[in-house]
C-alpha cells in the first residue's frame, strides 16, 4: 500500500476529503493544485497556473480544472465536482473515485459500471506544462472519454465573471485547439496524444464557490468559461494524454514525456521522501539565478527564508550542488546591497535588519557539514564584509551600539519575521533590542571568529572573540527576566514581558550568549508554554492578546498570526535546543515530536507542510499550501537525529 493512500470510504466523504489538497509544481514557479477529490476550494487553485512576466509579477491561472466525463451505451458519466454558491454540489463526480495514492504522482481510480478509468496528472519540472493520462483499465464495450475545460485567465489573487471582453474565438492545432480569453495574455495550447473532436460549445459556469476563501473573509464565488469539450474514443487497455501549455506540443511525443517525467521522480514512500519532494517543489529558476521560493501559492523568493530554509531544503537532503546554486545567486544580492547597487536579481526584502545574521548561520550550517576549510574557501570573505558592514553600521535598519548589541527601529514599520501589520502598524511592534537578533549576531560573532582564523588574521580573530564576550554580557543583562525566560524586546523602558518563541534562537545557535543553567531554564518554559504539537506557539496561552485560531477576515487573522499560532519551523530550532542542552536523553522525546508532523503528510496539502497551524487542538493548518521554512526545519531535525542515532 503506497504512503500517501486514501481509499473510498474518505474519498466520499466530503466534509473530510474536500479539505486535503494535492500541489505540483514546475521550477519556474508554475504549478498545478487542488483538491484529492479534484474539486477547487481556493481561487489559487487550478491545473495550470503559470507566471507571466509580460503582464506582471504573479501567477495567473489559466486553465481552472478540467471535467472528465465517461459515455457508454449513450449515457454520460460526469466525474468532475464543484461547489457552486448556497452550498450547491456538482455534478457530484466524488461518489466515482474508488481511491486516490499520491506516490511518484497523484492517481485517481474511478468506477463507473464496468469502466475503470484511472487519471493521472503531473506537471513538468522545467516547462510550465501539466499532463493528464487517462487510461481505460477495464471496459467491457467501447467508450469516449469527454475532457471538458473550465478556462479563468485571471490572476491567482483575483477572480472573474462573465464579461463581453471575453474572446471566444479559438484555432485548431495538431490534436487540439488553441485560444487566449483577452489580448494580453499568451496562447493556451490544449491537445491529446489521441485524435479527438472538439466540440466548440461555450458557455459561462456561473458561481463557483471557493469555501477556503469565504473562510479567510475574501470574495469566494466566481464564473468560468466552457469553450466546449474534447471526446476521445477508447476501448480497454488504451490510454490519451491530456496536455494544456503555453506552447505547442508534438501530440506524438506525449507518452515519452509522460513516462519520462514518472521515471525522474522520487516516490512518496515515507515521511522523509515526501518531505524531500516537498523541498523539491520549492525550488524556483529565473534564467541562470537559482532561488528557494518562501512558501506556495502566494509567496515569492524573500530573502530572511531564503537563509533559514537553504540547510534545510538543501543540505540534509545531500543536495549541495542547488545550495551552491542558490548561494551564488544570494551572494550577488548581498554584495550588491553592501555596495549601494541595484539588485539585479529577484530577492525581496534583502534590506529586512536580520537577513545578513541569518546568512552567517546559513554558511554556519555549511561548515559544520563540510568542514570550515572549505567554507572559509567558499564563503569567508562574504561572512567577514558582513560582519565588517554591521559594525561599520553602514545597514540602514541595523545599528551596533556601545554595549555590542544590535539596535532596531520597528515601531512604524515591522523589521522581524514576525511582520504582520494592522492599521498601517505593525501588529507586534518589536523595536530596539530584539531577542534572536542579539543571540544571531553573538553566534555570527564566534562564527567569524573562526573564519579570520582560517584566514591567519589573528587580529581581526582576537577582535571578534573581544566583541562577542561583550555582547555575551551586555545580553544577559539586557534579555534575562528575572522569572528565567528572555525579554522578547527591549526599548527605552519597554520591556515585553510576553513570553514568545523567539528565545529559543538563544538556546539554539551554535554560540549561546546563555549559561548552561540558563539555557535550561529558557528551554523549559518553552515546553510548557509554547509548545505544541505543530512546532512552538508565537505566544504564550498566558500572555494578554492570546489568539490562536488563525481563521476569519484579513484584520482578525493579522491579530492570530503572531499572537498564539503555531510555527513547525520554530520547533525545528526547539528540537536542536533540546538535543543541544539534554543530548541523547532527549533524543526519544524529539522523535515523539516529529509524528506531530508525520501526521501532516495526510492532512491539508499532501505530502508537504502548511504555513501554520492553530495554536490550540484540533491546530488545524492554515494559510499557504507549502512553507519552505517549515519543509526546511524538519527535514533538518531528522538530520540532526540521524547523528544521534550513529
């Protein structure tokens, strides 16, 4: 029985099925999703979802869904599913699917009568193109397979309506049609391996109802248009091909590029592969610049997830080649900030005051796997002009002050990660001296220290070791509480008292500012505070303003986000913090922690990893598809596992 299996009895049942998602994508930040029972429940959902720069900067879905319908004697079998507004059903295809496996690629089993049709749908790794075979695996007379394609041309974040602008004129091509809604967008090519017919018949599907949107308090029904269908005829043991692209394809080559697709592959067989596929699915390309995108669908490349997710997504999979790849493409934008230079490539929030801190620990994760020789060969030069940059205080929204801690201004505008804004404001306004800033730059510090002497620069080695004992000092003063935990921020008088994650960096970096006894400390109040079985809650369930259901309009969501939700990538660091401070005698209660997130693989988006999740049970997932920071920390956890247990 393959991992990722769901058999009827779920699949028909709606209120559970309709809640798990299926995602592939394609390296240029393309993808196709739904849902296991092939029902769209976001307005980011559809079959192809491509980018399109000659518009703007977004992805745009272009091909919604596609209803496959079963004909035998004269009588229609239709296997699509949609919900329509007031809570309309269908045309109920669900009731059909005998199973769904999600392995090297999503298969649906369908039964109708004597007919077994089994579907299978995978989009290309490097061509923003997605295939579907169909294959008739029992018929006990003749059949035709009708392909009915539900068209949006729209950007992701938006939806359509039926429109007068809307063109419905189409040109045949080899085995199919080609057409574009509106003059601004590219052609959509949709063929078959098989002769068919196409049946031009069009018509606008009017209010299509997306319940994943109604439950984030946006704009949930839409209209999609129908240009007509395609009908195939087959017989037992055939199988077509489905392909919609932004090109023409050579119909007879679709079964090889099918098949060669399936072949390169890893299977989903167990937790780790589908969490190695999962960081797969993020990797992003534009031309020779290689990038790991923050999250799907909505999220682009941002530059703190970049450093956080690249050992993960990278290292602990034994991809170093793509680790390189994407560090070069980093260390460009880096310099180019450093030098006051436009950046030429496509990372955002590089200016954010903690991206160069996380770029250390990054390169800190390389030295540990491969030795600091060869990091100081690769990446000492780039960790001493940061280093050098921050203490020069040349960073915009960065400052070095006389006791050897990082300062911040980040009342008006959010400078953490923890940057969700009300009001024009940001929601948890952390300003002045900032927890994990002070702990990275301690540990960046030390890191440093190590690279100058790799270097044989002894002086600058002696002066880093002088700095960090400083900033070790000031830190303790600064952070401490007198309860044990550390301050979350510090600013002219304000201390917040809350107890939140962001401690736990202080105990897990490689260089602690802490004490032993005091590291323990910090550690045990994020066990009983904090942690959940989804990683560690951005606050403590005791604190004022505790709101972890991240559900509801844009503004309640924006007070959830970092008030009492639950974080896996956080986790990854308290499980290193674990390990780090008990050793092996923790070892057993971190990998009771990782079944919390095993379970995830059957949950929401197969295979992959949420955004977040509710703070408090049932701590259902929420926002994005696929995070790459969370993908990243656990896959790095059962790294840091794995050397426990050899």
């Amino acid at each position: 029985m393959s991992y990722l299996k769901f058999e009827k009895a779920l699949m028909t049942n709606l209120q559970e099925s309709i809640k798990k998602e299926v995602l592939q994508t394609s390296r240029s930040g393309a993808y196709a999703s739904s849902t296991v029972v092939d029902c769209n429940t976001r307005k980011y959902h559809g079959l192809l979802v491509v980018p399109i720069p000659s518009i703007d900067n977004e992805n745009h879905v272009l091909l919604s869904s596609l209803d496959a319908s079963v004909i035998q004697h004269g009588a229609e079998f239709n296997l699509g599913l949609h919900f329509y507004r007031g809570g309309a059903v269908s045309p109920n295809g669900h009731k059909y699917i005998r199973s769904f496996e999600f392995d090297k690629v999503p298969t649906w089993i369908y039964r109708v009568g004597g007919v077994i049709l089994r579907k299978e749908v995978i989009f290309e790794t490097y061509n923003e193109r997605v295939l579907i075979r169909y294959t008739i695996d029992e018929a006990h007379s003749p059949v035709t397979l009708r392909l009915r394609p539900y068209l949006a041309f729209r950007r992701a974040d938006e939806l359509t309506h039926e429109n007068y602008q809307a063109k419905r004129d189409y040109k045949e091509v080899e085995n199919g049609i080609k057409t574009s809604m509106y003059d601004n967008y590219p052609e959509l090519y949709m063929q078959t391996s098989r002769k068919n017919e196409f049946v031009f018949s069009p018509n606008w599907y009017k209010g299509l109802e997306y319940y994943k949107e109604a439950e984030r308090g946006y704009e949930c029904v839409e209209d999609l248009y129908v240009p007509g269908y395609f009908d195939i005829n087959m017989k037992k043991g055939e199988e077509v091909i489905f392909a919609a692209s932004l090109s023409r394809t050579r119909p007879s080559s679709l079964k090889k590029l099918f098949n060669d697709e399936v072949a390169d592959r890893i299977p989903r067989d167990n937790f780790y592969h589908s969490l190695v596929n999962a960081a797969l699915q993020l990797h992003y390309r534009q031309g020779d610049e290689r990038y790991i995108l923050a999250g799907i669908p909505w999220f682009k490349v941002r530059a703190r997830d970049t450093f956080i997710s690249l050992p993960g997504l990278t290292l602990a999979t034994d991809d170093d080649e793509y680790f390189a790849s994407c560090m070069k493409t980093a260390t460009k934008a880096l310099n180019e900030f450093m030098t006051g230079k436009p950046l030429s490539v496509s990372i955002y929030e590089i200016e954010q005051p903690d991206v160069m801190l996380w770029a250390i620990w990054c390169i800190q994760q390389y030295a540990k796997k491969w030795g600091i020789e060869k990091c100081n060969k690769e990446y000492g030069k780039l960790v001493v002009n940061m280093i050098k940059y921050i203490e020069a205080n040349k960073h915009i929204n960065l400052q070095l002050m006389s006791n050897g801690l990082l300062h911040i201004e980040g009342r008006d505008m959010p400078m953490t990660w923890m940057n969700s804004v009300a009001g024009g404001k940001p929601v948890v306004p952390r300003t002045g001296y900032v927890v994990e800033f002070n702990a990275l730059w301690y540990n960046a510090l030390k890191f440093g220290a190590e690279i100058a002497t790799q270097q044989k620069d002894k002086a600058f080695a002696e002066h880093l070791e002088a700095s960090a004992e400083q900033a070790k000092k000031s830190f303790q003063e600064t952070f401490i509480t007198p309860a044990g935990y550390l301050f979350d921020y510090r600013e002219d008088g304000i201390e917040d008292w809350n107890v939140r994650p962001n401690q736990i960096f202080a105990v897990a970096l490689d260089h602690s500012p802490l004490e032993t006894a005091q590291q323990k400390t910090v550690l045990d109040f994020c066990t009983r505070e904090l942690l959940t079985p989804k990683g560690l809650r951005t606050l403590s369930p005791k604190s004022g303003g505790y709101n972890p259901n991240y559900v509801g309009a844009q503004t309640r969501r924006d007070f959830a986000y970092h008030s009492g939700t639950a974080w896996p990538w956080l986790g990854g660091f308290y499980m290193e913090a674990c390990l780090k401070v008990y050793k092996r005698t923790r070892l057993s209660f971190v990998q009771r922690q990782m079944v919390g997130f095993e379970d995830e693989m059957m949950y929401h988006a197969t295979g992959t990893i949420s955004e977040l999740f509710d703070g408090n049970p049932p701590f259902s997932g929420r926002g994005a598809m696929a995070f790459s920071m969370n993908v990243a920390e656990i896959l790095r956890t059962m790294k840091l596992i794995d050397k426990y247990n050899y």
